[in-house]
C-alpha cells in the first residue's frame, strides 16, 4: 500500500463519492454491484477505491494512466459523430475480473503500478480542442470506478460545447448510474453475453445489473447508447444465445440500439482461445437482423458488416473500412434515397466547425505526444 502522507502531498488523494462508513473504520462502497466493504488501509475490488482513516479515497482522480486520439468509430460509436476524432482516457483498475480482458496492462493494475499522469478535469477539454477533438471517451478500462473524475470531466467539457462518451461495462448501481450518466452524451456498453454462467465465470460478475443499466439508458436519459458483445469461440458464441441477446434488445430498447459483434484475439487469461472466425461474426449479424434489429455490425475484421444501411429501402448510408469512414451519403440524419430518419446523433457542421480545425495553441501537455 502506498503511504497516505506521500499520496496526499503529491495531490493524489480525492475522496471519493458513493460510500458510507461502517463498525470498525471500515467503508461501504456502492458504486458498483459488489458493495465492497474496505478496510482500513485496504482498496476494493478494483484497486483504486481505498479506505484511508476511514474515509474512501479515489486514486484514480486526475491520473489517467492511458491517453489517446482515436477515431470514434474504434469505441465502437457508428451513430454518434461519424468521422470525427475522440480525445480517449483511461484511468488503472476494474471492478470486473474478465479472463479476456484486452486492456490488462491497465485494468488489472494498482495506481501505483502504471505510469499516470497528472491532469485536472477543466484541463481534459482543453487538450481535447488541442487535438481537433469534438468529444472526449472514458475508455480502456472501467471509467465508473473513477466517476467523480468523469463527472467533473464532463461539467468542464460542457462548458466548451464538447460532448462527452462513456464505454462502459455497465456494472454501477442505481444512484451513482444517474449522478454519472445525466452528464454523459454517449456510451457504448459491453454486453459480454447472455448467460449468467459466463458472467460469473468469466468475469467474476452477473449479468443482471448490466441488462438493468441498459434499461435505465433507454427509459430514464437521453443518452445516446449502443451496445458491444466480444464474440469468444466456445464461450459465447451459440447462435442460440445469439438470438436470445438480440431478441432481448428488440424487446427491452428497441430496434433502433446498434449491435457491434466484435472479433475476439486471445489475451490475458484466455491464451487457450482461437480468434473468432469471421463467419462467426457474419452468422450473429444475420440472426440479430432477422430477429429485427435495424442496425447491426461486425468489428474488428474488414467486412461489409462495418457500413450503415437504411433500414427502409436498403441503401448504403456510410461506408466504413475498419475504423475509418470512406463514405457518408447522410442527409440531415437521414436516408437521401428514401427519406428515412436514421437514428443516432450526426454530425453538427456548424458546431463541429471549430473544434474539429483545432485551436492550434502550444499545450503544457505537449510532452505527451498524442
């Protein structure tokens, strides 16, 4: 444990939001599902929430641990900004334990055992302008276990008109969702599958409480949100389960929530595991559609399964290769053969004008090298 004297004078020491004490020094944590009760002295399950004399502490406040412009087509966001740059962080720790996890480096990792750097929230906004960014992601690990650096985030990016994405694996209870997500534009969430089985297995979690956080998206924000499920050969990749995802979607939020099935690379835990092959993608793609999902993607290969279609008269919207947008025939949102709106949140010329030009001023941050 890092000493709290040394953390309080390097100004990493936040407290945190979401908890309450209990006997004994200790403090209940209700961010997330596993309502971690820490000891003194100790970290919950996703290292960076720490009881420190009695109080909960977040380390991961203002130290993100990962930067990075991406497109935002990489989140995966099909229907929100197409073509457009996205100011990406990433903070250490997780409060799920994926076998797979493909950002291990960091979200299996202590604060004290990556290399972070220290940038308050009203600074994030800035660098975002900086890099021709019109919106900033909460990205590569869990961004709820460092909400409160996100909510502020979010306020200061507000301020300067820039729009804010969270990708999420959904685990957050009730209170802290809505202090969080009421500030937030867009999120992508991982559906990792549908079965409790693999949630408790694979990831040490259930699968409830995300099918719960996709819920409140749909009926109680504004929050433009799509949803992500990593197919894993063997794991979760019957057509059965499939079609029982999909049908759930359908059900629960609708046709309009895009659906990215995305290509597995083995890694962490999960060495023993083939990649998905792609006519694994391209069968999911196929129920999901005849189950009645209108927007329906294959990531992490090249395939026709990356472009936007219009759901009435079948024409290609917008052509992507990878992450990159090769074509985007959109018209004022919607279909300029048919007519037909097209859900999402597109692009705003006269507000992206500015941003997406970049400020061009000369950052304190230029050593990061972005």
């Amino acid at each position: 444990m890092q000493d709290l004297k040394i953390l309080q004078k390097e100004g990493e020491l936040h407290e945190a939001r979401w908890w309450e004490s209990e006997p004994n020094g200790r403090v209940h944590c209700y961010l997330c599902p596993r309502h971690c009760r820490i000891g003194e002295g100790q970290g919950g399950f996703c290292f960076i929430r720490v009881n420190r004399g009695g109080k909960l502490y977040s380390l991961g406040y203002a130290s993100p641990a990962a930067l990075q412009i991406d497109p935002i087509e990489k989140k995966p966001l099909n229907h929100f900004l197409p073509g457009t740059k996205v100011f990406s962080l990433g903070t250490a720790g997780c409060n799920m334990g994926c076998f797979f996890c493909q950002n291990w480096d960091i979200s299996k990792s202590r604060s004290d055992q990556v290399h972070s750097t220290h940038i308050p929230p009203e600074d994030i906004p800035q660098l975002a302008f900086d890099y021709g960014c019109p919106s900033i992601a909460f990205t590569y690990n869990e961004p709820t276990i460092w909400g409160e650096y996100v909510v502020d985030i979010c306020s200061a990016a507000r301020e300067q008109g820039l729009r804010t994405v969270m990708v999420s694996n959904g685990y957050i209870t009730r209170e802290p969702f809505h202090d969080i997500y009421d500030h937030v534009d867009a999120a992508n969430i991982d559906l990792k599958a549908f079965t409790e089985n693999f949630y408790g297995k694979i990831t040490l979690t259930h699968l409830q409480p995300v099918l719960e956080t996709l819920q409140w998206l749909k009926n109680e924000t504004n929050v433009w949100f799509e949803i992500t499920n990593l197919m894993i050969p063997t794991l979760n990749d019957d057509p059965a389960e499939t079609r029982k995802l999909a049908e759930w979607i359908l059900e629960h939020l609708g046709p309009d929530v895009p659906l990215h099935f995305t290509a597995f690379h083995p890694d962490f835990k999960l060495q023993d595991k083939s990649r998905t092959p792609p006519e694994t993608l391209h069968r999911a793609h196929a129920i999901a559609r005849e189950v009645g999902l209108h927007y329906v993607y294959e990531g992490n290969i090249f395939s026709d399964g990356a472009n936007t279609s219009c759901p009435q008269c079948g024409s290609v919207l917008i052509r992507r290769s990878w992450h990159e947008v090769t074509e985007n025939r959109l018209r004022n949102g919607a279909c300029p053969d048919c007519n037909q709106p097209i859900a999402g949140r597109w692009k705003d010329a006269a507000h992206l004008a500015p941003i997406l030009r970049g400020r061009g001023q000369r950052s304190k941050y230029d050593f990061l090298n972005l």
